[in-house]
C-alpha cells in the first residue's frame, strides 16, 4: 500500500455588480465582504456562489517513510 499527499483546490468564480469610486475600492469591499462571510461558524460556501467550482487535483508520492 503506498501513501500519497493529495492538494486539491476549488476555484469558485461569479460575477458580481459594485458602485464605488476606483476599482482598488470596490476590490477592498468584496474582499471585506467575503471575508466577513467566512469567518461565520456555519458557513455553506456554495450558497455565495451561483456556480458549481472547478476542482483542481494534484497527487504526490508521500515521501515521508
């Protein structure tokens, strides 16, 4: 039986509409928003989002014998 380290990375993207002065303000209020979202104790991520994410896996040898 050999062991493998497993990374796996969900990129979750969507579209969203903000007013603000410049661009570098309306990225530090979603930043904020998002944020405050995660730090919630029961948080369902796929109800931020309007898309399923697109998942990313890379397998190594576990090397740690």
């Amino acid at each position: 039986m050999k062991k493998y380290k497993v990374r796996i990375k969900l990129i979750f993207e969507t579209t969203m509409y903000h007013s603000q002065t410049s661009m570098k303000k309306t990225k530090e209020d979603i930043n904020r928003v998002i944020t405050h979202y995660l730090k919630g104790k029961k948080v369902n991520i796929l109800n931020l989002f309007n898309t399923t994410p697109r998942i990313i896996c890379k397998v190594e040898k576990d090397d740690r014998e």
